[in-house]
C-alpha cells in the first residue's frame, strides 16, 4: 500500500510561486555578474574554460528568464513545456560552442594563461551556486514544476562546473599545464548535454517509471515514481 500527500493549498501555492520568483531573480543578478567577469577575465587569459564558464552563467540567466516568464502567467503550468525547451536548447548551445573552442585549443590554439580572477569567480561560485539551487529545487518539488527544478538543475551544474573549471586553473597556475583548460572546458560540455537532454525529454521533476514513454512532451504525474511533479510524494510501506 501506499500514502499520497495532498497537492500544496492554495496559498501555499501562492507562496511557493513568489519564493521561486526571489530566487530566479537572484540566480539572474549572480550570474549576470559571474558572466561578466568570467568571459572578460577568460579572453584576457585565453580560457577556454573560463569562456566557457561565463557562458553558462549566460545559459543560466536565460533558463532562469525562462522560468520568470513561465511564472509571471496566471495559469503556468501551460508553460511548462516551453520553458522546458529553452532551458534545453540553452544548454546545448552552450555544449557546441565550448567544444569546438576547447578542441580549438588543444589542436593548437592559444595557451591559456594564470587568471587570479578566474580562480577568485570560481572559488566564490562553488559557495553560492549550492545554496540557490537547493533553495529552488526545494520549492519547485513541492510545487510540482518541472521547469523549475530543471533550472535548480542549471544552478546546481553551475556548482559541479565551478569545481572544474577551479581545478583546471588551479593546475594551469601551479604547474603551467595550459592542456588542463580546454580539458576541464570539455567537462563542462559533456555535462551540458546531459542536462539538457534531460530537460528536453521533461525529466527534470521525476523518475519516470519504467515503460514510460520517451520523448518531447510534459510528464504527467503517472509517468512518476516519486510524484513529485505533481507535488505529491509517495512513501511505499514495507512488505
């Protein structure tokens, strides 16, 4: 047998959507901020990885304008599939542009330099990303938006991105690997793909169960081992 909790009251509801609201205008104001000094920082020092990395922080600002726009209707959840879909698209574009410039790169491109603004940004992001994207994961779960836990999602690669990207700068500047940039940048690609093919396919909210079908469309609450888009969860009794 099993237990289902009652979808959040309605002004629950009320409160959950303006909470997600501060928070995307947060994650808009950092990553502004962040794309900034990383893609100035990064062509003075030749990164790719730090390009690459203000990028995303641009990736950031638009799948986090997605989910502003998808919250500011009445009714959002007509919404959804779309804010989806750019926040999916976002992240491959950002894939293909860091890929070519990073084999650019280790072909034979320019050698990244030491970037003490680099490691500052990343060191600095790897403190914030974390808490704004638990924060909106959270509230996107008990909401049951999909789009809203696939932007925490974003914020939360931000977070596995800034561990990188510190790691490569740190090995450039301690022992003058210039290879180590465009590898991490790599990293950085791969891990786009994934998020947004999961964002494509709606998988952001839940696990679909097993014999769901795939492809471009909204997960219903059916389709979900844990409910959580639509903001139930389920607790299987032991047998």
């Amino acid at each position: 047998m099993s237990v289902l909790n009652h979808p959040p009251a309605p002004a629950r509801r009320t409160a959950l959507q303006r909470r997600i609201r501060l928070l995307v205008a947060a994650t808009i104001t950092y990553n502004v901020i962040e794309a900034t000094v990383a893609i100035t920082a990064g062509t003075l020092a030749s990164s790719t990885a730090l390009i690459g990395f203000g990028l995303d922080s641009i990736v950031e600002v638009a799948s986090a304008a997605a989910v502003a726009w998808q919250f500011s209707a009445t009714d959002h959840e007509k919404r959804e599939r779309t804010a989806l879909r750019i926040i999916a698209l976002s992240f491959f574009a950002l894939a293909a542009y860091v890929t070519v410039d990073a084999l650019r790169a280790l072909i034979g491109g320019d050698q990244a330099e030491h970037s003490p603004p680099g490691l500052v940004l990343a060191a600095l992001s790897l403190v914030v990303m974390p808490f704004l994207s638990a924060a909106q994961r959270r509230a996107g779960r008990e909401l049951g938006s999909a789009s809203a836990v696939a932007d925490s999602k974003q914020t939360l690669l931000c977070t596995y991105l800034s561990a990188v990207l510190l790691i490569g700068l740190a090995l450039n500047s301690a022992f003058g690997w210039s290879w180590a940039d465009p590898i991490a940048a790599l990293v950085i690609a791969a891990v786009a793909v994934k998020e947004g093919r999961e964002a494509w396919r709606g998988d952001a909210c839940c696990t679909p169960l097993p014999g769901t079908p795939s492809g471009p469309r909204a997960i219903e609450p059916s389709d979900c081992a844990d409910d959580c888009c639509s903001g139930t969860q389920q607790n299987g009794q032991d047998q």
